[in-house]
C-alpha cells in the first residue's frame, strides 16, 4: 500500500475519484478542449498523483473519470482552485455524473491476492 507523509509523521492514505461524467454528446468535442485545460494545471498541483478522463462512450458523452491525490487537503485545494471554480461554472449545467471518493487503504499490484 502507497502511504504518503502527512502532517507531524502521520501517514495518509491516497484518496481515490472515480465515476462517470455526461455532457451532450454535440458538446462533447468543446469539454474535452476545456477539461484539457484544467487537466494541464491539475497536474501540476502538489498532492496530484493522476488525473485522467477518457470517452468512454462518444454517442452519449459518458466519460470515464479517474483521479488520485496524496490527501484530502491536495483535492480540496484543487476543488477550490480558480481553474477549477471556473471550469465548473462554465460547465455545472450541461453536465452531469456520478462521481465517488474513495480512501485506498490495501493499494497493491493487480496480480497480488
């Protein structure tokens, strides 16, 4: 399991978003240029381990969102980011999902029981 140094030598558990997002299927081309964007500066962002989308179904506008961050404190500071705030008020009507924070707490290789 990847542990990360928290505050005072306490070890934090990486945190894990997942789920999926839709947009209109004719808008879609449009997010994608602008989630490239925010995707650019969020992974420059301390605490970002991965940030990736991917169209999962183009016909729809269902994609496949996944996320990892090093604590709650680095995705809470992405979440109030101004390209992040902005991203989402351009966009909090014309999309929707399902989108799910999880604590990682046994991460090993996919072949290990």
């Amino acid at each position: 399991m990847e542990r990360f140094p928290g505050p005072i030598g306490q070890n934090v558990i990486m945190l894990i978003v997942t789920g999926h997002m839709y947009v209109d299927h004719l808008e879609l081309a449009q997010f994608l240029r602008d989630l490239d964007v925010l995707a650019s500066a969020t992974r420059q962002r301390a605490g970002n381990i991965s940030y990736d989308v991917a169209v999962a179904d183009p016909q729809v506008g269902r994609l496949l969102i996944s996320e990892r961050w090093s604590d709650q404190s680095a995705l809470s500071a992405h979440l109030d980011a101004a390209e992040t705030l902005a991203f989402v008020s351009r966009w909090q009507f014309r999309m929707r999902g399902d989108i799910r924070k999880y604590d990682a707490s046994n991460e090993r290789d996919v072949t290990e029981i």
